[in-house]
C-alpha cells in the first residue's frame, strides 16, 4: 500500500500537468487512504492487516484517528488529521460523482493537503 500510494500522488502530478484537474482529485484521496492502510498494517500500537482491514473508508480513517492519538498524545492532532482526510474525501466524492469539475489551483491544493498528512503521519508513526 505504500507503494501505491506514492504512485498514486505521482499519478495526480502528472494529470494535473496533463490539465487533467478532476481526474488528479481521485488520486490524491486514494493516496492518503491507502496510506493509512499501510499504516494500520505496520502500527505497533495494535496493528491490523491488510486482510483484516475494513473496506468501509470511515472505518479506516477512525482506526487511524485512533491510533494517532495514542502514539501522539494528541487528540486535537488526530482530529485534526481525521478532519483533512474527510475534506479530501469529499472532494473525491465531488470529482467522481458530481457534474462539476476542479480548476489547476483547486487539484494543486488538494495535492498538496494529501502531500502534507502523507508527511505528518510519516513523522507521527515515524516511517521514511
């Protein structure tokens, strides 16, 4: 899964280059979210594999909060993480199911937010 999700932020760079804007929303969630599975299967603090992973987002991203807050100490910041993620799922959502479209500095933005918790999670659980 981690591999996956950095190919899939890779994949939402290289669409928005192509001024596939839309399309890159769909990957920058599905980098985040199959970050966090690859986080619940290499947790110390109560690890669950990947066969024993949820298919339910919601499910995954509350495992996750919930780990976040015992390795951190920090309930605000794991609320705050639970927060972003569901922003780009709605996002998601909207790129996928709805008519309207994102613009380059919308799908930038969202590249980015994926990006940063990518980041803050790999300093939380303290992976490269």
């Amino acid at each position: 899964m981690n591999k996956k999700s950095q190919e899939n932020l890779d994949s939402a760079e290289l669409l928005i280059n192509a001024g596939r804007y839309t399309s890159s929303i769909h990957c920058s969630y599905y980098a985040v979210f199959q970050y966090a599975k690859y986080i619940l299967n290499v947790c110390e603090y109560k690890p669950i594999p990947y066969d024993k992973q949820s298919l339910d987002h919601s499910q995954i991203i509350s495992n996750l909060e919930s780990r976040i807050e015992v390795i951190s100490g920090d309930k605000t910041r794991s609320a705050s993480i639970r927060s972003s993620i569901h922003c780009l799922k709605s996002d998601r959502k909207k790129a996928d199911y709805k008519v309207g479209i994102f613009n380059k500095k919308e799908s930038v933005g969202i590249l980015n937010n994926a990006t940063e918790i990518i980041n803050e999670l790999k300093t939380i659980f303290g992976l490269s």
